[in-house]
C-alpha cells in the first residue's frame, strides 16, 4: 500500500491526535491494545523501525533485563504485570517517536498536542455542564465521580507557553489565547497538584528562570520556594479529615503526605497513604540479600501492606506497584534500576539542552525545552505516581516524549544532509 508524502504526514497527525486523546474514552488496557496495533500497522505499511529509537529506550531494555534477573521464583501473573508496566512505556515512546518521522514538522505536532488538550479540557469543562451539582460538593467527592480530569491539559498549556516564549504562534494569536484559556479552566477544575507542579516545571525551564546565567532571578525563585516549602512545613496540620479538607489544606500537607514512614493510626494511613506504602516497600527492598539490594528483588516481587484493603471490588493485601516509583524500581531493579533509570531522563534532558543551544530554528529550540521540562517532569513524578510506570496518567506526556526524540536526532528530511527544519510561516509576537 503506497502513501504519497502529504497524505501520510496528515493522517499520521491524525493518528497521533487519536492516539493521545482516547484515554478519555477507554481503559489503559483497551488503550495499550490499540496502540500496539496501530504501531504494528504503521510500521508495517510506512517503515522499518529507525535504529536510533532503539538506542533511546536501552536504559529501559537494560532496566528489563535488571528485573527479570531474579524473576524466577516469583508468580508468572505478577513477574508479566511488571513487564507490561514497563512494556508498555517503551510501546508509547516507540509509538510517538515512529509517528514523528512521518510528521516531520514540529509545528504540526504542537498543534495536535495542542488540539488534543483542548478535546480534553472541553470535555472535562462539559462534564461540569451537563452535571452542575459536581460544583456543590468537596473536590476529594468531585474527583472521585470523574477523576483528576486528562494530563493532555499540561501538555497544551506547556507547548502553548513555550511557543509564546519562543515566538510561535501555532494557530492565530486569538485561537492560541483561546486554548490556553479553556486549557486553563480545565487544569484549575483537576485539583491536581501534580499537573500544576508538572506545568510550573515547564514553564520554569521554557521561560529560562533556572539559568545561571541569571543569578538575580535564580535567587529570587530559590527564595521563594524556599519560602512556599517553609509554609508548607509550619502551617501543615497533624491531622486533617480526608473527607473534609480543602485542596489547600492537602497542597499544604504535600510534604508529609509523602513522608516514609510506618503510619500506626489509620487515620494516618489514609491520609499518608503514599508514605506508608513507601515504607513498606523499602522494608520489603531491606530484607533482600546483598545481590538483591544491589539489582532488586526481581519481577513479580510483592510488597506486604500489613493488612487488607479493598480495591477494585476485592480485598487485597500484596501490591505490585507503589505510587513511589523510585521505591518501585529499586525493590525490582536494586540501586542499579535507579541509576539506570535516572540516567535516561538526565540524558534525555541534556539532549534538550543541546538542541536549544545547537539550532537556529525556534520550533526546534521549543521542542529542546520541552524535551528537558518533560525528562524533569518523570522524574518528579515519579516520586508520587511512578512517573514512567504509571498507570495510565501520563500516556500522553510518553507519546509526546518520544515524537520530540525523534527532533532531537537530527534525521533527515527530504532533502539530505538537513535536520527537520520546519520554521516556514513562524510568526513573532
């Protein structure tokens, strides 16, 4: 089947807006089957897999490799969980990396992550109008009705941001400032502190406020976290109901909820429910030999709650995977997981670097920026939703993350010898 070189770059955009934007609509699941599918086809009919996405994802191959070392004497159900959580991860930087070879234009691709957060921002706005009694009660009820609404808002309000900073405009002036307005009301009605984290982050680096080369601002910025964190730490409460707290009270309680420690009361352990399976997953990691401390306890390791919960229908007292990514991995992988894993976002970030400092085009100098703000932005969240691994959350942001790797290997477009350049129609503001 033959594509000419304008109708694949559209329906591969297409495919790409599909690819992150059904997680409103299905299960991670139906999601990583439809995903591998749409791979497969595509690199059946298009292309060979390029050698150098092969390369990028080695440190999660290795990081495989790591955890089955000591798989064996563990349950086949639990040692393939481990696999497809980490499985799953390489299949969408693949995806979105195979995609971009064929979209070739950064401007395109900003504009269907663009288009794709405000599908999603529409619908979690539209689900506050078709059901206003959500707006009456707590946000921890609200959540739990329809959840934390679609980390493709971040990724809008991000790629909007560095654009302007960059002087793009992706659409009009007008349609960009509309966007990041319902993006805005979307990301405000989540009650997520880890998108607003994840979003600051971004914007911290695509502004460029953490440059040395600006001690004045830099300074200014560390005092002022220092300051948030201080107020975090002195005006948090020792006990909240979960029930009944407001969104600042639980931004407040950020730090301790998050603490590693061993929560006897069970108020406590609702509320640090984080630190607690934190806990027990470093006390589990801690009984290991000097083998398994060195390169994890395997897949299909489970870590001991102490004591049943229910989840998902059943009562359950072993779990496969933390909200502490970096307890996850080291549990599975030992300290060489976690070196390995940290090493690839570092890379990845400092690879970002050199594409914004190595190009004179600034869609490729917006596409380094992002490169490096999303390498930080795993690596944060992983300490508190298993950042790479996690579930379903940040799908899109892997997708996104891997078609910007392709921008940074500098292939070849049509005309050899030239990196994908695509700055035709920039406009400054």
């Amino acid at each position: 089947m033959k594509f000419d070189k304008l109708n694949i770059r559209t329906v591969t955009a297409l495919i790409l807006l599909l690819s992150v934007s059904i997680s409103i609509f299905l299960s991670i699941k139906a999601m990583t089957a439809v995903l591998l599918l749409i791979l497969i086809i595509w690199i059946s009919l298009t292309t060979k897999l390029d050698h150098q996405i092969i390369i990028d994802i080695l440190p999660l191959v290795a990081l495989m490799l790591v955890g089955l070392l000591f798989a064996w004497d563990h349950e086949l159900y639990n040692i393939f969980k481990d696999i497809w959580y980490m499985g799953k991860a390489m299949l969408f930087l693949i995806l979105g990396y195979v995609l971009m070879t064929h979209i070739r234009e950064p401007r395109l691709l900003f504009r269907m992550l663009v288009l794709a957060g405000l599908i999603t921002s529409l619908y979690r706005i539209l689900q506050f109008v078709f059901a206003p009694e959500l707006l009456k009660i707590s946000f921890i009820e609200m959540r739990r009705v329809i959840g934390s609404g679609n980390f493709n808002t971040v990724l809008a309000l991000a790629v909007l941001y560095t654009c302007r900073v960059n002087r793009i405009i992706l659409f009009s002036k007008r349609t960009d400032l509309l966007i990041a307005v319902v993006a805005m009301l979307a990301l405000i009605s989540s009650y997520s502190r880890t998108y607003w984290v994840s979003f600051i982050v971004i914007v911290l680096i695509s502004g460029n406020y953490l440059n040395l080369k600006r001690p004045r601002r830099l300074i200014l910025l560390a005092l002022f976290g220092a300051g948030l964190v201080a107020v975090f730490l002195l005006d948090s409460p020792d006990k909240l109901d979960p029930e009944n707290m407001s969104f600042i009270e639980k931004i407040t309680y950020s730090f301790k909820e998050v603490d590693i420690r061993n929560q006897i009361d069970y108020m406590d352990r609702n509320i640090n429910w984080r630190g607690y399976e934190a806990y027990r997953g470093i006390m589990t990691y801690s009984k290991g030999s000097v083998p398994e401390l060195l390169l994890g306890q395997g897949f299909g390791t489970l870590v001991d709650l102490g004591f049943y919960i229910p989840l998902g229908g059943y009562r359950i007292r072993y779990i496969p995977i933390l909200h502490n990514g970096y307890v996850y991995i080291v549990l599975k992988t030992g300290i060489l997981g976690i070196l390995i894993y940290v090493y690839l976002f570092l890379s990845l970030a400092g690879r970002g670097r050199k594409l914004v400092k190595s190009s004179p085009d600034p869609l490729l100098r917006a596409a380094g920026k992002l490169v490096t703000g999303l390498s930080i932005v795993f690596l944060l969240t992983t300490l508190v939703m298993a950042g790479l691994f996690s579930k379903e959350e940040l799908l899109s942001a892997t997708i996104f993350l891997g078609a910007l790797l392709a921008l940074t290997t500098g292939f070849v477009t049509d005309e050899p010898q030239n990196p994908i350049i695509s700055a035709e129609g920039a406009e400054t503001v």
